[in-house]
C-alpha cells in the first residue's frame, strides 16, 4: 500500500520558514558546477530538506530504495531548469514541489504504485502524457490519495473534499466523439478514476460499443486537457 501524507496543520504553520530555507537550498545547489564536491555537498543539503519537510510520497515496498535513487537522480538533473514551472500559481514552494516530485513532474507516486502491481502501456494509460507535451499533469486516481491507517482528522477532512470536489467535477464533462453520445470525458474519466481498481480502456470501450481508436482519440485531445484543468484547480493552491 502506498503511504502518502497530506500537509499537515505543523507544517502549514512553519511553511513561511520552510519555503525560506528549501529556496535558498534549490538557489545554492543551482549555482555549482555538476559533478564538484561543492555540487555534492549542495545536493545533500538540499535533499535534507525534502526529507526534513515531508514531501516524498513513501512507502514500505523493498524496492523504494532503489526508486529513490532514481528519483534523486532525476530530480538533480531537472530542478534547476524547472524551478520557476514548480513555484508558480502554488501557494507555497514546499506546496508546489511535493506536487511536483510526487504527480506531475518526477512522478514519484505513480512509480510506487507500479511497484505493486503490473503497469499499463503508456498508450492507453490516462496517467501519461499528451503526445508531443510534457507539461500535462499525470492524473491519479483515487487510490493514490490516501493518508496513513489511522489519519489525522484535518488530512480526513481534507481528502473527504478533494473526493466530492473531484467527483462533482468529473460529472460535468459532457463532451464526446461524434456518433457516441455515450462516450463522454464524464464517463471516462468515472470509470478510470472513481473505480478501484480503475477499469481498462479496452473495457470501456466494449462496454460503451464505442472502437477503441475513438475512445483512446476521445481521451487523449480532450479528456486529458479537461482533467489537468480539474486537477490545476483542486491541487495547484491559491
């Protein structure tokens, strides 16, 4: 099971101090020349941070050890060229950058999930990107945002309205393919995000007797850009 946790009440108070000393840390790091001990010791310094402040989605899988160091890895080559993307429209850097480690950037909570169980092929997974663009958000599903077994009532709160908002959301896209009013973004997107476990696209499109060409065209030009928009407005901050 993956572990994940909300910001909690502790932390929103000492964001102010926190988003202060990660940006100094990122600036730092920035500055050096790659592959320095100074860079090495920046890099240390920086991921402290990250730990420190509770941004990495974990988890127990024998393998995450491995993931991290990946992460690591892809996170040093890509924070500096990316920083300004990360701050922006979020109502903290710590904010902004667990969403961007953990869902649309590094990805980070995606991969723990496919430690688990086996993963999609990127052509029919409504997590991967839009072909030709790499800033499209990667969409969870429900599953991915869950807190500890015993939660703390504010993170309860706070994931009971991310669901309804969500869920109230997800039922207003109406658009659909010519020829199949019944294949709807709604639709879709109900079946891949309010299910557990989210169902296949070649099962939706049997169910909808819709091709599955069409449902996947459907999908990727105009349920995924509606989705990230959702997404940008639930997560993104103020």
């Amino acid at each position: 099971m993956v572990r994940s946790k909300y910001v909690s009440v502790t932390q929103m108070c000492n964001d102010k101090s926190n988003n202060d000393l990660l940006r100094e840390a990122i600036e730092h790091f920035c500055k050096e020349t790659p592959g320095t001990r100074e860079w090495d010791r920046a890099f240390s310094t920086l991921w402290s941070r990250i730990v420190q402040y509770k941004i990495l989605a974990t988890s127990r899988h024998p393998k995450y050890p491995d993931l991290l160091q990946e992460i690591q890895l892809e996170f040093s080559q890509r924070i500096c060229s990316e920083f300004e993307q990360i701050q922006e429209g979020k109502k903290s850097l710590v904010h902004g950058l667990r969403l961007w480690i953990n869902w649309y950037g590094l990805r980070l909570r995606y991969r723990i999930k496919n430690l688990y169980g086996e993963k999609e092929p990127p052509e029919i997974s409504l997590d991967a990107p839009i072909s030709g663009s790499n800033n499209y958000s990667n969409i969870p599903t429900l599953g991915d945002i869950t807190t500890d077994d015993i939660p703390e009532p504010m993170e309860t709160l706070i994931q009971e309205d991310f669901e309804e908002k969500l869920s109230a959301a997800i039922q207003g896209l109406g658009c659909h393919p010519k020829d199949y009013p019944q294949c709807t973004c709604g639709e879709i997107a109900k079946r891949r995000l309010l299910r557990t476990p989210p169902q296949k696209f070649t099962e939706i499109a049997k169910e909808l007797n819709v091709p599955y060409q069409t449902l996947m065209a459907q999908n990727r030009r105009k349920c995924k850009p509606l989705l990230k928009e959702i997404y940008n407005e639930l997560l993104g901050g103020e």
